[in-house]
C-alpha cells in the first residue's frame, strides 16, 4: 500500500479507531501532528485503556465517505509536560477541543492536574493495510457491558397517563 494514503488519512483525521494489542478498539478523537496523531485521555477525558502505558497500538482511520480505508501498526509516544513537544502540541490539542470550558491555556493546566496522557501515534508505514486488503466482512461488535445497558423499571405514576 502507498504511504500516500496513509499520510492523506491522518491528515484528514478528526477521529480514529484505536486498540491496544487484542482489546477493542475505542473511537477516540484526534488531532493530526505531521505525520502522526496527538491523543489525549485521561479523568475528564476520553476514555483509552492501557494506551497511556502502550509501546505500540493499532489505528484505523475513515475516508470521506465514512468508511474505513486503512489500518496501520502504530508506534505510541507518551509526550510529558513541560517538554518541547508537550508545550507545543498541547495547546494546539486544548484549541480543537469541543464543549471545554475555560481557556485552551486552563484546559492545558487542567490536563497537567489530573495527570491525563497525551499521545502521539506515529504510524509504520510497512504495516499499513488499505482498502484493497482490508476484510470484506464488517468489524462491528456487540455492545461491551455497561450499567447504561441494564433495564430499569417503570416509574411510578400516580394518575393514569393516556397515549396519544
């Protein structure tokens, strides 16, 4: 497959399905840094497992038309606070954050407070898979166990309530 896609991929990138070794993939939303992606999770943030502490993970990106158009072996770099690539990549990442509050500079503060992780996964282009070698059959899963899932019963009503 040719880095060009790849590259045009992460470009692209607001969003990306990553995995760390067999565990599920968790759709997390990103930022592309050159040619590699900046990810943060952590309290408050979204929610990325064993990535933070992760040597490699696998990323798969969508293309215009929303469908999955390459999967790619990731190398995954912890950036710590106070470094040159933390203090320039992490106010940039504190920018494109939706729905925060406060400034990108409290935001960025905030991070550093909680101990969130900010990533960077630098993709091996020698383990890029595209369109054409991508399996055929959906990689969709049931859904994880979640105290969202469990039914609850009715409310109570005092007075009977008429459908309409």
């Amino acid at each position: 497959m040719s880095s060009g896609v790849l590259d045009e991929a992460i470009k692209k990138a607001a969003i990306a399905w990553v995995s760390v070794g067999d565990g599920p993939a968790y759709a997390l939303w990103c930022m592309p840094v050159e040619n590699s992606l900046a990810v943060i999770s952590g309290p408050g943030e979204q929610f990325a497992p064993d990535l933070a502490q992760a040597e490699r993970a696998t990323m798969r990106l969508r293309g215009d038309h929303g469908g999955q158009i390459v999967a790619a072996d990731a190398v995954v770099t912890r950036l710590l606070p106070g470094s040159p690539e933390w203090d320039e990549i992490a106010p940039q990442l504190a920018t494109k954050r939706l729905n925060a509050s406060g400034t990108a500079d409290d935001l960025v503060a905030r991070w550093v407070e909680n101990g969130c992780a900010l990533v960077k996964l630098t993709p091996a282009a020698e383990s890029a898979v595209g369109t054409a070698e991508l399996p055929a059959e959906s990689a969709a899963a049931p859904p994880r166990e979640t105290p969202a899932r469990i039914e609850t019963r009715r409310p109570f009503r005092l007075h009977r309530v008429r459908k309409r």
